[in-house]
C-alpha cells in the first residue's frame, strides 16, 4: 500500500475523565497535534532545566532489575522525586526477558553481577529481540573495571554508571535516553511527510484493538480508502502540490472520522471516541470501526463508508489550486474475513480495488471470491513470467478477407497461451495481468518478431504475399520501444517493411498526441503500415486524425453486430466508412459473422473484413491451407477454436 497512503484506526476509549495525561503511555493513544505539528511528549512540570529542549516524561515506564532489593528502592526514590510514576521492578533476573516482553518499558536500568542470570546474559537477549533490540538500556553496577564497560558497550547498552549511583546524573542521565527514544520512535513510527504513524505502527495498535475485541465477542470493520487519479495530481502539478494535498486529506479525514465516530455511538454513552491517523504508503486511508455486534452493525459500516466517501465533496485548495478528489473503498469484517490487522487490511484493499472497477467513488464489501480471484490472478502471474521462456505462448491468426473478392490478403497476430495444466488461457484472463505487470513490453516484442518470422516463412513457402497486422501495447507504445522493436523484428526476420502493419487504439494515440505524431513519423520511415484499431470506441480529434500519417480504419464490432437491422448502427458504420474514404484510408470492419452483415459492407464498398463467417483465429498451418484454398467462396467456420 504502493508513495502516498495513509492508514486511520478509529476506536472508542474510556471517557476523557479517566484517560491518561501522557499518551506516550498507551501506544493506542495518539499524541494531540495542532497545525499538522507532532505534540512533545515531554513533561515541562518536571524538566530540570526550563529552557532545555529535554524534559522528563511523567508517563514512561521504568524497568530496574537488580538483585538488591535496597538499591532498587534507592534508585526508585531518587527517580519518584524526579516526576517518575510508572516501574517495573524486579530482583529475580531469571524474570526480566517474561517481564520486558510482558509490561515492554520504555527504558531499562540494569544491573550486570547477579546470580543465574548476569546483566551481560540479559542485555544480549535484550538485543536479539525483534520488538526490544532498540530499548534503551542504562547500566547500574559496582563493577569499575575498564573491561565491563566495554563488554557492556559492545552489546549495546546505551549508558554505563557506576555504583554508588549519583542522583543527579542518573536523572538526568534517564532524561536524555528517554528523549532520544522519543525521537527515534518517532522516525520508527512515524511518517516524515505528515508527522502520522506509518503502516508499522498502524498494524501493531490495530492488532491489539482487534484481540480486545475478540475477547469481548466482538467483530470490527477495517475500511480500506483509496484516493482515485491522484497520480494525475502528482503528474501534472508536482509531487510536492500532491504531498500539500495529501496533509489536507489527512486532516479533514481525522476531522471527518472523529465527528462520525462520534454520532455512530449510542445515545445513551458519553464516551469520547479515539482517532488514529497513520500514513502507510501509496495513496490510501484505512479505518477500522469496532463493536459490530451483529448485520445491523455491517449495515453501519456501509452508512459510514458513505459519510466518509461524501467528505470528499468539497475542494481542496493547495497553493491556488481548487482540487476535486474522490475516493473508492473496500471494506473487510472480523472475524469473517480475517482476525488480524494484516488479513483484514489485504482484503479490505481486494474490496477497494473491485469499488475501483465499479467506476471509483463507490464502496465495496470484501467477498471470500475476491480472495479466490486474487489468489488465481498471482499465480497466473508467476506462471506468465517463465511463459515465454518455456515457449507457452503461441500466436493464432485471424484472417482479413478482401470483401469484393473473397481472397485472404493478410492475418491479425493474436497471442494464445497453452498452460500445461490449465490448456488454453483465454486472452481475457493473461492479457489484462500482462498489462498491470508490464510483462505485455516483453510479450509484445516476441509477437512481432514472432509474427514477422513467420509471414516471411509463408513467402519463402510460397503462398501469395499477405500483411501482418500486429497489436502495439499501451505500454510499449509510452515507453517509446516500438520502433527499435520493430526495427529489430524486420532486420530478424528478413520481412520487407511493406508487409507489416501496427495496430495502434484511438486512446494510445490522442494520449500526447502533437509527440506522437513525430514517433508516427518515424516508424512510417521504416515503411511499416499504420492501422487504427476499435475505431469509434475511444475519443479522436478529426484535426489530428488528419495529421497522423495513418493508412487504416478498423471499424470496431460493438457497431457492427447488429448490422444491418439497427439503423443506428447503420449511420454509424456508414460515417465511419465515409470518414476513412475522405481521409484516403482502408476500412476494415471487425466482427463479421453473417451473410447479411458482409453484404451490407458490399453495399458501402468496405474493403475489408474480419470475424468468423471465415474463420477463427488459428494456429499457422491451418491458416495457410485457409490461404491455398483461394479465392475465399463460401464462408469456412470453426477451423479451430480458440
């Protein structure tokens, strides 16, 4: 949670009478910010000195293991008059690893000569621990020797004083460790750019949230809220608007989730309601609503999801720029749909992306068959990576029929994918991962140089000169690869440019399109044929369309298939093909199943066709016997399917 996303927990808590002063107690609490500023979790009360930048924190909890019952009561006293409240104490070192992981203070004071377990023994376990490696450690010992402290310092104790201990030093000693921590936990926990917890610390609060809740029987709703186009943002005005504008959001969000919070409880509590904001990467939110006692609850969640939803109606203004976001949100429920923060974030974000392909600015509910889906897609994606190298994919081809004549005057390469276990995966179910991944770069250069080693064998074979019209990526398209690869292809396989033809979409082409007419360019300098496919479907300027260095119209078959009954489609059709013949170039109309809907293009004089009134894309030898049998006369179906 691919940047810019951030991460909201939303908890009820006891009411603000009986909340603790320091919130550096208490994790699940956030330190209150003003101006997007963090909070100092100092106690000013207690600092020693009132300008220092460093003060005591009232609310830390200190550890002592020292196998002295005395000196644990001294060092206690001296710290109690120094504002201290909180201990752990305890003179059984064999205790103190169960009780760092049990109570997990905020610093320990540890002493180094004790039977059964020595300091040294404790320390080291201390710095193999993954959630105490950075605890502060302050060495209390009698031990003078040169020889221990260094021992002490090379396993990591942070300070090393020696008994008797001088008050004094010792407090202040405590002080300066305890801010540092407060410091690094606030680089560990805490995002740079808004001064929010980051995921790390979003998952740890929220795991406990969703224990206590288990243990009351309770279900709780992580909300996954994702800003839609706001790379669009990024893009065209600056990271850094993007990063303003990403405060902003975080704020009203936290503003937005506290008021709805709080008119979401019953009637008759006066619980004031806790709000964590954290930042997580990319650019999402998340909330997690607690105590869904039952449906009436997911319900709630639902109502919830579209308050938060509508606190996107007013505009955002980001150093002079009036900016409109939406967003799109998943929801997941415990226990049904996972019982820890990670499980249920993962599918919370599965939902969110399905709100996503709804149309953005809507909400969804995670769903056990969004989890089957995503579970397939992966391991689509894994298999599609070794697919070229193990030589799975294949390359159908479709004809394109000379309308007046019959005759097949050239083929449409279509990749196809033979899986060993799952036989032919349908293009609609690789195509789109290929795309999202950016594997279609490298399977699209293989298609071409695929596709022009084989028209070139047809040639050497002996079979009349056909074109091959071949489908350029978005991808590969943007990232300006296609005339190196074409180039490539041509040079591989010895095929004369004439007889290739790039299939481009109206969307490829208008997207920059005053650059791509110089790419355009280029490419018809290496004799190549340049095809619009789905004509009609996408937004084209006329007065671009007129300046691309283009020779072919594919009518798409969303406005053929219902010719010729539909007159609207009819006008369609007719208009396109008019359009083609001012402009000077070929039609071709895709989808072409019946006798009726060829005779119709007769009647417009469209000059070619595809669909399976001749045939099925397939595979190259029974294309070439499609090719032998010329002239086409009556209409060969099913030669294989797909």
């Amino acid at each position: 949670m691919r940047s810019n996303d951030i991460m909201v927990l939303l908890e009820d808590v006891v009411p603000a009478s009986c909340q603790p002063e320091d919130a550096l107690r208490d994790p699940s609490v956030p330190a209150q910010r003003s101006d997007n500023k963090p909070s100092a979790i100092v106690d000013d009360e207690h600092c020693s000195e009132p300008d220092s930048p460093f003060a005591v924190s009232s609310g830390a909890l200190v550890m002592m293991v020292d196998d002295e019952p005395l000196m644990l009561e001294l060092v206690q006293g001296f710290l109690e008059e120094a504002g201290y409240r909180s201990f752990v104490i305890t003179s059984q070192p064999s205790e103190a690893i169960c009780l760092l992981q049990e109570r997990r203070p905020d610093i320990l004071l540890l002493d180094l000569s004790m039977p059964t377990v020595s300091g040294f023994e404790i320390l080291a376990q201390v710095r193999a621990h993954e959630q105490l490696r950075y605890l502060p450690v302050i060495i209390l010992t009698a031990e003078h020797g040169p020889d221990a402290k260094l021992r002490a310092l090379k396993l990591g104790a942070t300070d090393f004083l020696t008994k008797p201990v001088d008050s004094s030093e010792l407090q202040l000693r405590l002080r300066n460790a305890l801010a540092f921590k407060a410091y690094q936990d606030r680089l560990a926990d805490f995002d740079a750019l808004t001064g929010l917890p980051n995921r790390r610390k979003f998952l740890f609060d929220a795991n406990a949230k969703l224990t206590s809740a288990t243990l009351r029987s309770h279900g709780c709703a992580l909300l996954y809220i994702d800003l839609d186009r706001f790379k669009q943002i990024n893009d065209t005005l600056g990271h850094h608007v993007g990063d303003r504008l990403l405060g902003a959001v975080s704020q009203r969000l936290e503003r937005g989730l506290s008021d709805i919070a709080k008119s979401s409880g019953s009637a008759n509590s006066k619980l004031e309601v806790n709000v964590l904001i954290a930042r997580a990467g990319g650019n999402g939110f998340a909330a997690l609503l607690p105590n869904l006692h039952n449906l009436e609850k997911v319900d709630i969640a639902g109502s919830i999801a579209r308050r938060i939803l509508a606190t996107f109606n007013e505009s955002f203004n980001v150093e002079g720029n009036e900016l409109f976001v939406t967003g799109s949100i998943g929801l997941a429920i415990s226990p049904m749909d996972g019982t820890d923060a990670a499980s249920l974030l993962k599918h919370a974000e599965m939902a969110m992306y399905q709100a996503k392909k709804r149309g953005r600015n809507c909400f969804e509910f995670f769903s056990v068959e969004m989890n089957v889906h995503a579970s397939e897609r992966l391991t689509l994606e894994n298999q599609l990576r070794r697919a070229v190298e193990r030589e799975e994919l294949l390359l159908f081809y479709q004809p394109k029929v000379e309308v007046a004549s019959g005759r097949i005057t050239g083929a449409e390469a279509l990749v196809r994918w033979k899986h060993p276990e799952l036989g032919y995966v349908t293009p609609a179910k690789f195509i789109p991962i290929a795309e999202e991944t950016g594997l279609i770069v490298e399977i699209g250069q293989w298609v071409l140089r695929t596709a022009c080693v084989q028209t070139q064998t047809w040639i050497k074979q002996g079979l009349p000169p056909l074109t091959m019209s071949v489908n350029v990526s978005g991808a590969q398209f943007k990232q300006r690869k296609v005339w190196h690869a074409v180039q490539g292809a041509l040079a591989h396989s010895g095929l004369p440019a004439q007889y290739l033809v790039l299939e481009l979409t109206e969307t490829m082409l208008m997207d920059n399109a005053s650059e791509n007419i110089e790419m355009l360019h280029e490419l018809k300098e290496l004799g190549v044929a340049l095809s619009v496919d789905d004509f009609g479907t996408g937004y084209s300027s006329f007065s671009y369309l007129s300046r691309f260095p283009l020779d072919e119209l594919k009518i798409d078959r969303s406005f053929v298939k219902d010719l010729p009954a539909d007159q609207h489609s009819v006008a369609i059709v007719g208009a396109i093909i008019a359009l083609a013949r001012e402009l000077k170039l070929r039609i071709v109309a895709e989808g072409i199943e019946t006798q009726q809907q060829l005779q119709f293009l007769k009647s417009r004089r469209c000059e070619t066709y595809q669909g399976y009134l001749c045939s099925r894309p397939a595979p190259h030898p029974l294309f070439a016997n499609l090719v032998r049998r010329q002239p086409y006369k009556e209409a060969f179906v099913q030669s294989r399917s797909e």
